[in-house]
C-alpha cells in the first residue's frame, strides 16, 4: 500500500499520516520531517536545506532527491511532502516507485493559518500539538514524554504566507497530474482530526484492499 498525502502547508498531512500509521502497516515518511532531522544531526545536506526552510521555499530538487531516495525503501508506506514539483514525480517513477492513491486533503486558507499560527511541536518525540484545538495538558510541555513544545521557525507568521505561495505555484499542479491517473481522492479536511481519518477510512479504495491493519480493522 503506498499512499500519497498532499495538501497545502496545516492541511494535516503530518498529524494524519501519524494516525495511518498507527493503525496500518505502513510508515510515515515525511520530508520535512527527514530535514529536520538532517539538520539537528548536522549533516551537511541537511545544512543546505535549512536556509531555504527558513524562507519557505523549497529545498533544491538535486538536495532532497538525495535525501528521500535512501528513505523511500518501504512496501508500505504513507509519503508527506515529496514530489512536491513535477522533476521529483518524475525521479519517483524513474525509480519504479508507483504511488497507489493520492489523499488530497481540502482546506481554506483562513483554517490554514489559524492552524499554523498555533501549531506547537515536541522537540522530543515530535508529536504535534495546537494551541486552540490540541493543546498540551501543561502549557508547553509533551503530555507523551514530557519533552518541552516548540513553534517551527517557518510556521511564524511572515513564512506561512511564502510557504502557501511555494505551494500554489509549484506543488499544487500535482494534483491535476494524479487525477488525470485517476488515483486521486479529494478529502475535505477543514473539520477535526478525526473527522478527516473517518473520510480516508472510509475510501472504498481501502475497504476494497482489506488491508490488516494492527486495530484488527
Ligand atoms: P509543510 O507541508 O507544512 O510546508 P513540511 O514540513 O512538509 O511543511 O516542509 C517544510 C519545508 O521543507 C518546506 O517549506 C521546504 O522548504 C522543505 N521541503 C520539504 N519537502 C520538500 C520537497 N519535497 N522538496 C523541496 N523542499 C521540501
């Protein structure tokens, strides 16, 4: 099962490619993610990229090629953040990898800087928190592990706006070139969390697939 998570910067990429993952045999592997760990473990690629993170444009292609194509190794998988042009779809199916669905998730723009703005991340275990809709038991602190929450340096309000435009110029044209395959469904993820999980699961592409996920779904 290989699934593609899409959507414009606070869509829920991340927050429900978690919650697949943690009901499914399939690995979340976010590029972002994947960057900012390069980043924290100092590794020179990873150094490339920030500057351009930090402005919210996207990293060189020749960068995050490099990086994904070690991490995309899995059978089962949910991939958020990459292709996000049409040179990385095209390195992606250069490399036989064949993407099996294509999750759109649909949000406004009010919802997603109102997501963004308060958007609160473990710095130790990375589970995401908001301030209004998820907040922490204790302000600032993990209720998973404690670990103290941090605001991503591009999710202050003067990099949301470039990122939502990095989005509509380069990456949104992906979803015409899905749907044109044909695997692409548009989910509505302007509700709750939960809501936009019981939408996906609720895709007769995956009850059709009766894939056994460890719920015992
Ligand atoms: P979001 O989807 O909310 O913008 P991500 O965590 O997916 O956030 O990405 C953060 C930043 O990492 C992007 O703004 C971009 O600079 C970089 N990035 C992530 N994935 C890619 C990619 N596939 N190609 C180029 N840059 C990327």
């Amino acid at each position: 099962m290989k699934i593609l998570i899409m959507g414009p910067p606070g869509a829920g990429k991340g927050t429900i490619a978690e919650m697949l993952q943690e009901n499914f045999d399939v690995v979340h592997l976010s590029s972002g993610d994947i960057l900012r760990d390069a980043i924290k473990e100092n590794n020179p690629l990873g150094m490339k990229a920030k500057a351009f993170m930090e402005k919210g444009v996207l990293v060189p292609d020749e960068i995050i090629i490099e990086i994904m194509k070690e991490k995309i190794n899995a059978d089962a998988f949910v991939l958020d953040g990459f292709p996000r042009n049409l040179v990385q779809v095209k390195k992606l199916e250069d490399a036989d990898i064949k993407i099996d669905i294509v999750l759109n998730l649909q949000v406004s723009e009010e919802t997603v800087i109102s997501r963004i703005s308060g958007r609160r991340i473990c710095a130790q275990c990375g589970k995401i928190y908001h301030l209004k809709n998820m907040p922490p038991k204790k302000e600032d602190i993990c209720d998973v592990c404690n670990g103290k929450l941090y605001q991503r340096e591009d999710d202050k309000p003067q990099t949301i706006k470039e990122r939502l435009n990095t989005y509509r110029e380069q990456t949104e044209e992906l979803v015409k070139y899905y749907d044109e395959k044909n695997i692409l469904e548009n989910i509505d993820a302007g509700g709750n969390k939960e809501t936009t999980y019981d939408k996906i699961t609720g895709l007769e592409w995956l009850k059709k697939r009766k894939y056994k996920s460890k719920a015992g779904l």
